[in-house]
C-alpha cells in the first residue's frame, strides 16, 4: 500500500473508533466515498481492518462496519528496573498477552540482564501463536534519563556498569523491528495517559517508586523530557541536604528515603523497637514490607508514613512549580493504596497552596506491575499510528 497522510488518518480514525462505515468517515475527514473506499480496500487486504457487519440504518440502506484488529500484530514492551527485567507481549489495543518477570541485578550485571531482555523476549513471544510474525517493534523502558537525540545511552550514574551504552539495537537486531526506548517513569506515564487513569487528562504527573524513585510529566498532551531527556529526576531532589548520600553525589536525596533500599534499612533499623512484629525475623525485603503493611504491621506501617511523609514533600514541590491535574503512583508500593496516599496527601496538603491541592487528585496507579511495560509497548504503538508503514502487514500490501 503506498502511504499518504489521508491513509494515515483513515487508518488512525478507525482505531480510535474501533468500529465505523465508510460513509462515517468520508463525514469525519471531509473524504469522497471514492477516496474512502479506495483506502479501505488496501487496509482489508492488510488485515489490521476487517468488515464486522450491518450497521445501523439512518434512513437508507444499512451500512457494512469496519472494525480495527486488535489482535492482527503484537508489540513487546520489556521494562528493564534496576533490579528486575519484565517483558509484555501486546496486542494493538493494550491488551496484555503474554507477561514474565524475574528479579535480577541489573545495575551491576549488565551481561546477564541482556541476555535475560532477550530470553524473556523469546519466551513471550512463543506465548501468543503467531506473534513473532506480527510483531510491529520493541519498546524498552530504562531505569535511566534518555536523551531523545542518543537514546542508546545510558547514565553512569543510574547505570554505572553499563559503560554508557545500552546496546539493546544489536541485542535485538534479529527481530528486524523499530526499537523505541525511554525512560521507565515516563514510560509508566504514558501508559496511564492511554489505559490507565489519567485518560483524558493533558497535565498530569506519574510517580514510579521503586529501587529508584523516578517522575514522567505530562503537559498539553505530551511527555516533557527537557532539554536533554532528565525531565523528572524527581528521586534527586534534596529533601534533607544533611541526609544519607546518594548514588548522584548529593546528601538527602528523595531515593535516599523513599527508594526500595532505603525502605528496607529503615525496617532493618526500627526492627528492636518492634519485637512482634511480622517483619523482627528475617530479612525485611521491599516484597515483605508490603506484605506487612496490608496487614498493619506497625513495624510496616511506620516505614510507609515515614516514607509518605517525604514523598508528600516532593509531590508537594511538583504541585506548587507544575500544578498538575493528578499526581499518580505507581511502582510496587502503589498496591498499599490509601495506606500510603493518606499520609502523602496530609504531607503535600501542609506544603502547598491549598488551592493548588483541591484541584490536584493524588491517587494510585491501577495498571498493576505491568504498567511500565505497558509504556514501553504503547511507545511503539503510538509511533505506528502516526506512521503505519511501521505495521509489517500494512507494508507488504
């Protein structure tokens, strides 16, 4: 099919419609019914459309409904943290089909990371029949600021082993694909500006807490990077200038406090003054601080208001510079729910004008462990929808 931008936007309007005739969007787009339905017989004989049936009548004979295939390609989303690799094989509709995850060291084994990214990548795409045929490309989110211009670099200081270079373009140059990469926060972002809670909203802020504690800002409908992709390195802003040094050199930084490490050295730390608690034995993973929060261990829970309490400070920051519609939580905490965002509420809410927090809806994130790598898949869809010459069946026709 040789591509125009009227095909482009016929084949991004029955997406987003799912279902619509012809006549519907030669209306829509301004299109003769000729233009149209020249259009429309390339992309049934793509697959990605498909005719669904009779339509309603308006008054003349019932039209034949095109539908959007969801599941005609797949798309691999692999969210690479700090300590774990996770990959999603998607259809076209965010539905997630196929889904691994393992805990790895990924900060200081680089080698076995890739060779996991890949493993995992193999192995969600023998979970779906057919995908590796469809696969439209390979989205990766990276506990690292990604700069847009050199996107396989990486931060020293967020990946000091790594050497500077991802190098995930040869590890995956056998799937011959687009690779998109970015950041994991804002990744998470865009996965809850498209499926998750914040459709709908153009100004929002996503919080991913994790090892790491990172931000993806949405604003006017687009994920702000900065000039150099380091938008949102929420996690090293100083809370406490006298604090714990940090990873980036600095004293008192958010991660400092808030991060997984920092969680578990502070349960370490309280575990005398809590002799009963389900977390005096053993080692108090971020996994069991969790576990012991939802059942209002007091060890847990004082872990998780100190935490909040520090958070509330940074969100408190966000929404006085930013005033964001929502501020949204995600990352493995994020199941506590109003355990945790009480207290970061009450401490955002002393910090700010208090207007600025009426406004504001501070919430957790609903996509579960798979957003990020939601995030990472939907960069590759939405590059296809702007440009679907990227779709390998649509190219072929």
């Amino acid at each position: 099919m040789t591509r125009t931008p009227l095909s482009d936007a016929v084949l991004r309007l029955i997406w987003a419609e799912r279902r619509i005739s012809r006549a519907e969007i030669a209306q829509r787009l301004s299109l003769s019914r000729s233009t149209v339905s020249e259009i429309v017989e390339s992309l049934l004989a793509s697959g990605l459309v498909a005719e669904a049936g009779a339509g309603e009548s308006r008054g003349g004979r019932r039209p034949i409904v095109l539908e959007f295939q969801d599941n005609a390609g797949c798309i691999l989303g692999v969210d690479m943290g700090a300590s774990h690799v996770a990959v999603a094989c998607t259809n076209l509709r965010g539905e997630v089909r196929a889904w691994h995850h393992r805990d790895f060291d990924v900060r200081e084994q680089p080698d076995g990371a890739k060779a996991l990214i890949k493993g995992l990548c193999a192995a969600a795409l023998a979970d779906v029949p057919g995908a590796a045929g469809t696969l439209v490309g390979i989205g990766l989110a990276v506990p690292s600021p990604v700069d847009p211009r050199h996107p396989d670099r990486l931060s020293d200081l967020a990946l000091p082993a790594w050497n500077g270079r991802a190098g995930f373009k040869t590890l995956l140059a056998k799937y011959h694909v687009p690779i998109r990469i970015d950041n994991d926060a804002n990744c998470g972002a865009l996965a809850e500006h498209w499926w998750g809670g914040a459709r709908g909203l153009d100004d929002f802020t996503y919080i991913k807490v994790a090892t790491g504690i990172g931000a993806g800002h949405f604003m006017g409908g687009a994920i702000r990077r900065g000039a150099r992709g380091v938008a949102g390195e929420i996690g090293h802003v100083a809370i406490d200038p006298r604090g714990e040094q940090c990873v980036c050199g600095n004293r008192g930084c958010l991660t400092t406090l808030v991060g997984g490490h920092a969680l578990v050295a502070r349960a370490k730390a309280l575990r005398k003054a809590y002799p009963k608690s389900m977390l005096a034995q053993g080692e108090p993973t971020l996994a069991r601080i969790e576990a012991a929060a939802m059942a209002d261990d007091p060890l847990a829970m004082q872990v998780i208001h100190e935490a909040a309490e520090h958070l509330g400070v940074a969100i408190a920051g966000v929404l006085n510079l930013m005033n964001p519609a929502a501020v949204i939580i995600g990352g493995q905490v994020a199941s506590l729910g109003e355990r945790l965002l009480a207290p970061v509420r009450a401490s955002a809410l002393r910090r700010t004008f208090v207007t600025a927090v009426a406004s504001t809806e501070i919430r957790a994130s609903k996509l579960g462990p798979q957003d990020v790598a939601l995030g990472a898949a939907t960069l590759v869809l939405d590059a296809a929808l702007q440009d679907p010459s990227l779709f390998p069946s649509l190219a072929a026709v």
